[in-house]
C-alpha cells in the first residue's frame, strides 16, 4: 500500500481546518481567510516594539563625548555593569535655542540589573 505524501498532507490538512469538512482534492475554504489572518498578524507586528530590559536609550550626549570607547568607560556608562554593546547614532541633532549638536545611544548591558 503506497500513499501518497501530497494526498496524506491535503487529506491531515483539511482535517485540521474544519474536522466536518469531506476529505476532498479541492483546496480548503478556509485558506484564503487563513492568509489574510496572517498577513494582518504580521502588519501588527511591524508596529510593535521589543522591550529589552538590558537596555538603555540615551539622549543628549554632547559632541564631545560622542566616542562608543569614552561612553563605555568607567567614568561614564561603563560603571554600572558590563556593557555588552554600544550603538551610537551617528545622525547628530540640534536644539533650536543652542547651537550644538547632541547625540544619543543605545547602551546594551549584559543584564537587566544593570541596566536599572
């Protein structure tokens, strides 16, 4: 006795959509609203946010501290835990009142603690 995997796939497959529903060769009824589902899950999940608790969002970092080595340094972040990583955005920005820019930086640290 051969069977067929295609057959037994689309035979477990329509079982798993609607168990009342006749084990036939045509495609399930429910798949197109199956994918719509799926694809409105994924929109939602592009607009969500990933809470980290290891790390940490600086703003306001001067330009002349601007540097991932002084940052990560005793005197500044470094004295609160072990930094695991540094990203600091290199697009600068400017209050309107003062003339200097100003940088900010994520700040991963190697646990949550730390980060407090």
């Amino acid at each position: 006795m051969n069977i067929n995997p295609e057959e037994q796939f689309q035979t477990t497959y329509n079982a798993c959509i609607d168990p009342a529903q006749q084990c036939d060769d045509s495609p399930p009824k429910n798949l197109e609203r199956h994918e719509d589902l799926i694809h409105t899950n994924i929109a939602k999940l592009k607009n969500g946010r990933i809470i980290q608790r290891n790390v940490i969002y600086v703003i306001g970092i001067e330009d002349k501290i601007a540097s991932e080595a002084l940052l990560s340094s005793d005197d500044f972040f470094g004295q609160y835990g072990e930094i695991v990583q540094i990203y600091l955005n290199k697009k600068g920005y400017m209050i309107s009142d003062e003339k200097k820019i100003y940088y900010s930086s994520y700040v991963t640290y190697n646990n949550n603690y730390s980060a407090c």
